[in-house]
C-alpha cells in the first residue's frame, strides 16, 4: 500500500490531517489510511469533541437528506429501505482464520474469502462522499472499563445516531499513544436512492475481524448492522473481555430504590423485543443503561457500566401510561432521531402508541395510505415494528447520577428473561450464582420477534441473550460466567423472568406493569427482606409479599386466583423445556461445563419428585408448607 502518511495527505484538508495526527497512534492511521484507499472518498471529515464537529454531523444529516426535521424542534427522522428492517443474521458473519473454528451455531465465513468479499463490495463506495470519522469511546472515557472506538462511515445519519448513543473521545485518543487496544469499524450505505436509502441490500454484508478488533459493513443502513459500537462491538469486547478476564454483557442496567432509602442496582438479558427497555425504565426507578453492560471485579465487588451513554430503542407499544419518562421525551423539543415510524403532519406515529393514528402518510414504504399491500399482498403496517427512536440518556429525567462513574456500581441482582408462554413462572430466584447461570441464563428460550429479520414466533435458544454475539467457544463464555463470582465477597444474585406466561386460552396471564412487582421484589431478596419458596426450578415469592407489593407498587388487589395461575408449577412443560435446553446444548455446545448437564438433570430430577407427590400442576400454595 501506498506510504500511510501520501495517502492521508493526499486525501485530508491540513486541518482534518491535523486532527488526525494529533492521535498519534499507528493502528489508527493505517487504518484510516486503508478505508481511505480502498473507498475513495471525495473529503474526510474528523469529528472531535467540539460542540462545532458534532452540530456540524447534525446538521450534515438533514442537509443531505438521511433525516428530516419534524415539527417538535430537535427532532428528526429517518427511513431504511423495506428490506433493511432489523439485524440481519444470515448477513452477518464472523471471519475465521482457516486455523480457527467457532461453534456451528455461529454464522461465519473463512476470514480472506470473506476479506475479499466485504472489501470488494467497498471497493470505491464512497466516491462522491464523505467519510466521517468518530472517535468514541464504550464506558465512561478515560475509565478501566471504557473501549476507545473508532468509525469511518459515509452516513451522517449514522454519525448522529453514535452521538447520541455513546461518549465522544477525540481528547481520549489524543492521549492513548501507542496502544494498539482500539475498535475499528468501517461502514458504507453503498448505492443509494434519491431518498437516501441503500438499495443494494442483496448484497448487504457485516463482517467481523476478530483477529484485528474490525468491522466491515456495507450496502445497508439499519442502526443494529451499521453503528460499529452496539452489536458489532459487543462480539469484539465478548472476546476481549474473555482474553483479559471481565465481562461484556447483553444487559441493562437500573438503580431500584428499596425502604429506607436505599437504591440497589440490577442487570438484565432479555432478547429484542422481550421486554428489556420496559425493565430498565420503570417508573420511579433510575435507568443507567439498557442494552450493553460491562461487568469487573474490582476490590472484591461486582461493578457495572453501561457501555453506552443512549437509548437505541423499541418505539412499539410505547404509550403515555406505561412509559411515561419515554413519552415525555418524545414529545418535548431536544435531540430525538425517530426511525421507520409513520410521519403525517410533519408529526410522529408508531404502533400501539395508544393515541388516534392517521390513515395517510409516510413511512418505509414511501407513500402509505391504511390498507396498502405489499408485494406479496400483505398489509403494510402504519409503521415497522421494530421502529426505534434514538436519544441521549442524560435528556432523561430518571437518568441514574452514575452514569459516567469510571468505577461503575455495585450490583445486587442479575435477571434473564425471555418469551416463554408454557413453562417459566413470572418471576423466581436461583438457588445460588451457579444454578442461575444455567437455569435461567444458559436455558433462556425464547420466540424470535421482529427485531431481527426472519420468520416470527420461532421458539429458540438465545443463550444469555447474547448468543448471537459470541465470537469464543459457547462453552467457553457458560464458565467465563460461572467462574466470574469467584473472589466475590457478595456475588448478585441470579433471577428468571417471563413476563409472557399464558394460560389455556392463550390469555397472558401478567399484566402489562406488573413487572414492576417482580422487580421490586427482588430488590426485597437481595437485602434479606422477603421470604421465598423452594420449589423444583428455584424459590418463588410468598403470597403475602406480592399482596403487600401489589398495593404499594401498582396501588392493586393481588388475588389467590392470580397467585395460583401465575406461580403453578407446571411439571410436564418444565420437563419438555429441559429436553429441548439439554438437547441444544448436546448439540450446539462442545466442550460445555459438565456443570451444565448435571444442574439440568438435578432440576429435572427434583422436578419428577415433586410430580410423583403433587401432580403435574403444583400450586405454589401446596409447595409453602413443606
């Protein structure tokens, strides 16, 4: 390749080239240099910290026209084209080295076919463009936790979507020297429309260098397959965190306030669309994060961080009653990018928004009108499903103080939760650190939903819903987590969710806020003060805990008859559940901690024992007494 330093003068203005040399760190110059090369832009912009850099990527997203401002000031939208929707899996894919195998249930490619095949594709992509590089960081800046990033894009709405969602960090990079522990991602829209969407989405392809922290993307514009710093870095920290002995996680993170004061921190994994956000944002608790977490030990304490500073989130569903610090943000000026919503009026509407919607208007679709069909013939939604909204944590008004803490917080409580309609119960707690990584972690089971692109309502493994983000050994990352509470001196303690339990006729058999309870609930267990059952899959809250927080919580009567439908034991279906769990992990995960199949067959053993006493339904009043 040409000299680094020709090309970068050849390409950048004095001023950009400046700013990129104060950054005097070789792993970032050739790499610029290289994306550079290889996609020919016109200009290179360098986007510091300044307050000027970053108005000028806002500003650069509207003119050019990949967002478009809406009536409430500070707000904008955006479109992806119709088949660039969500994350897409089967274009997605790992590069490994012809001496290197990950497991069969990761989608990969041998790593210079697929070199070859993703930098063809970029070949010359932004020719008439320019690129804009961030320098960011995942963590608080300048903290032991914090990843600095870097991302070369053509997209300013790309650009803007990561201000918003992460930390700047010019002034970090310009401090980091020779360090060579750097993320780098590389994403072009590709050919694109009048209406600045790609359009080539056949061949969409983001492809993971793992063996160089490096991420290809191209021919797409969707948040979760071209903003470098969420998903696509959550694969390259996994194997960081695995190298150096911490943990990065598919979790949020919320301070939920207890008696007397007190605020107790808990981290959650829930796959898309199951009901994370909703978690991390309840009313009258603190939200410091709600999709990445980065775990550390530090002086014998389990610390978090949010890896982000934003909310990339789920529009769907969400309404004035149940959302309300969300809704606030929606409709009062400040910094929001809204994503494949419907725009009438120059205003805003999604799904089950729980307001008047308009039967005319704009969206993914181009112009949409209420009974438009497809080609296929099927009814084109007012607005995608997995429409999402962008913006800031700290517009927030529940935003939690610590967020920018460099030394993270204590957590007391870690959850999984999925779609389960059979088998899980609303809530319970693990019988210690080890069982609920398996139990609840290791075995979540999960529908596939909109979020990612594919067919609905799949029931599937997402183990620690982060399955799709592994680039180690699956059995690997089982005892990365089982070990982690090693040298603890109070570990969190472990709990399983569901949220989607149905009853014979397919009723749910949670009320939308009710999650609340659970969550307060737990906060009671990590302090000693609720008691809990023992039953076949863990302990599950006592009947007159939930009346008290029901009343306290939701202001609500808690009746037996709930209690009954929503804490029943359901034997036959747990048993079929741990089939399914042991049979994909036989399958799909080599070298698995025997721990694993042994907690599986104690489960099912105590859950035989239980049946042979009580039957195959066992109220939890029948479990209180023994």
């Amino acid at each position: 390749m040409q000299d680094v330093c020709e090309i970068l003068k050849d390409k950048l203005t004095e001023e950009a080239y400046s700013k990129l040399m104060a950054v005097d760190n070789v792993k970032i110059h050739e790499f610029v240099a290289d994306v550079v090369a290889l996609t020919s832009p016109d200009t290179v912009f360098v986007c510091t910290d300044s307050e000027q850099d970053v108005k000028y990527v806002r500003d650069m997203a509207i003119k050019n026209g990949e967002e478009r401002q809406l009536e409430t000031p500070g707000h904008t939208f955006h479109f992806d084209g119709p088949s660039d929707q969500g994350r897409d899996r089967q274009a997605t894919k790992y590069l490994v080295p012809k001496t290197e195998t990950l497991s069969k249930a990761l989608n990969q490619i041998e790593r210079e076919a697929g070199l070859a095949e993703v930098r063809g594709l970029l070949k010359d992509s932004m020719k008439g463009r320019t690129m804009i590089l961030r320098f960011l960081s995942l963590g608080p800046a300048g903290s032991v936790f914090s990843v600095p990033c870097i991302q070369a894009t053509d997209s300013w709405y790309v650009a803007h979507n990561e201000d918003l969602l992460y930390r700047t960090a010019y002034e970090q990079f310009c401090k980091i020297g020779k360090d060579d522990n750097v993320f780098c991602f590389l994403h072009s829209a590709g050919a694109m429309s009048e209406d600045m969407i790609s359009v080539d989405v056949e061949n969409k392809r983001i492809y993971m260098d793992y063996t160089r922290d490096t991420v290809y993307s191209v021919n797409t514009q969707y948040g979760g397959n071209t903003m470098g710093l969420k998903k696509l870095a959550l694969r390259l920290a996994i194997r960081q965190a695995d190298r150096e002995g911490w943990l990065a996680e598919h979790m949020f993170i919320s301070g939920v306030h207890g008696p007397g004061g007190r605020k107790t921190y808990l981290a959650g994994a829930f796959p898309s669309a199951c009901g994370k956000t909703s978690t991390a944002m309840l009313p009258g608790e603190t939200i410091m994060g709600d999709d990445i977490a980065y775990f550390r030990k530090i002086n014998g304490e389990f610390r978090a961080v949010n890896a982000e500073a934003g909310i990339f989130g789920i529009i769907q569903n969400v309404t004035a009653k149940n959302d309300p610090v969300i809704w606030d943000v929606l409709h009062k000026p400040g910094e929001v990018i809204f994503g494949n919503v419907l725009v009438a009026d120059n205003k805003p509407y999604w799904l089950g928004m729980g307001a008047e919607t308009p039967d005319k208007g704009v969206n993914f679709s181009g112009e949409w009108f209420k009974g438009k069909k497809d080609a296929k013939g099927n009814d084109i939604p007012l607005a995608h499903k997995n429409a999402r909204y962008t913006v800031a944590l700290k517009a927030l008004a529940n935003c939690d103080p610590e967020l920018n803490n460099p030394d993270g917080v204590v957590l007391g409580g870690l959850m999984y939760g999925g779609r389960d309609a059979k088998a899980s119960v609303p809530v319970q707690q693990s019988f210690d650190w080890a069982h609920g990584i398996v139990s609840y972690g290791a075995s979540l089971e999960t529908e596939t939903t909109y979020a990612i692109i594919g067919k609905e309502g799949v029931m599937e493994i997402n183990l620690m819903s982060i399955q799709d983000f592994l680039a180690i050994p699956l059995g690997k990352y089982i005892q990365n987590n089982i070990d982690f509470a090693q040298g603890i001196e109070t570990p969190p303690l472990v709990f399983g969710v569901n949220y989607f339990l149905k009853d014979k006729e397919g009723k749910f058999v949670n009320g939308v806020r009710d999650k609340h309870v659970w969550v307060k609930w737990m906060e009671l267990r990590v302090h000693g003060d609720a008691d809990a059952i023992t039953c076949p899959t863990g302990q599950i809250p006592r009947y007159d805990d939930l009346v008290n927080l029901f009343e306290q919580v939701l202001g609500k009567t808690y009746s037996k008859e709930d209690y009954v439908q929503q804490f029943t034991i359901r034997v036959p279906e747990n048993l079929a559940k741990i089939e399914r769990v042991e049979k994909y992990h036989r399958e799909n995960v080599p070298n698995n901690p025997p721990i694993v199949y042994e907690t599986l067959q104690a489960t099912r053993g105590r859950l035989k024992e239980a049946q042979d006493k009580h039957g195959d339904y066992i109220s939890p009043f029948d479990l209180a007494g023994e």
